[in-house]
C-alpha cells in the first residue's frame, strides 16, 4: 500500500517514517493512505471540530469513500499522544506509533469498537497485522 507521511510538528520524524512504511508495506492494498503527525494543538483543534470533544486525542481518521480516488482517507496521529502512552504502556514509541496508524486505518476500513462483538473483531485485525510487522504487545 503507498503511503504518504506529513509532519505538521516542529520535531524530525524521519525514524518514524520507517515504521509507517513498514506498516503499510505489509497492507495489500491497490490505494494509498496519508499519514498526518500533529501536534497537540491542532489534534484538539480537529477533534473539537469533527467530534465535538475539546481535548488532545490520539488518532483521528477519516475516510474519502470514493471508489475514484487513488488514496482512501487521512489518518491524523498526535505526536504528543504518541510520547506519553508509549510511556504508559511501557513499549517503545515505534510500537505505539504502529498501533495507533493500524487502529486508524481500520476505522477507515470500517472496523469500529462500538460493541463488544465489533471491539473483539477490531482487534483480532489490529493485533494480526502488528504480529506481521513484528510489532505485537509484550
């Protein structure tokens, strides 16, 4: 799957471009995919406007759904949130990275979380493509 990475932050993300690459290259998919790095400001700024909620978030994505178009949607990630719940969760800021662009870009395929039964299919996909990007919770 071709990918597109934009950093909107002030910080160098090159390392980061790696395990997005990685991410998708292991996605079989005609389409491409943007991928948006934020900071905190602006992710409150979009999750306000398209959500209504007026706080940081860690992924936002949303879907073209336009059979025409060459790229299926953008996801947007905090830079900030990506820092903070590595540090959370004890794994490496990659690790996280690639979960939260894996969760967005399910969303955008249409797994969502909005029950138990739709949560449980949401992350058995999740968890087998981070398996295959080497990229599992330990």
């Amino acid at each position: 799957m071709k990918v597109f990475i934009f950093n909107q932050t002030k910080f160098h993300i090159e390392d980061y471009r790696e395990t997005i690459i990685k991410v998708f290259d292991s996605i079989e998919n005609d389409k491409g995919i943007n991928v948006i790095l934020l900071n905190s400001e602006d992710m409150i700024k979009l999750n306000k406007k398209y959500r209504g909620i007026d706080s940081d978030t860690d992924v936002l994505s949303f879907s073209y759904n336009d059979e025409k178009m060459t790229t299926i949607g953008d996801i947007f990630v905090s830079h900030k949130k990506i820092i903070e719940q590595s540090t959370r969760y004890g794994h490496s800021v990659h690790r996280e990275l690639a979960f939260l662009v894996v969760h967005g870009f399910l969303h955008i395929l249409g797994y969502d979380h909005d029950s138990k039964e739709n949560e449980v299919k949401m992350l058995s996909k999740q968890n087998e493509i981070l398996i295959k990007v080497g990229m599992e919770k330990k």
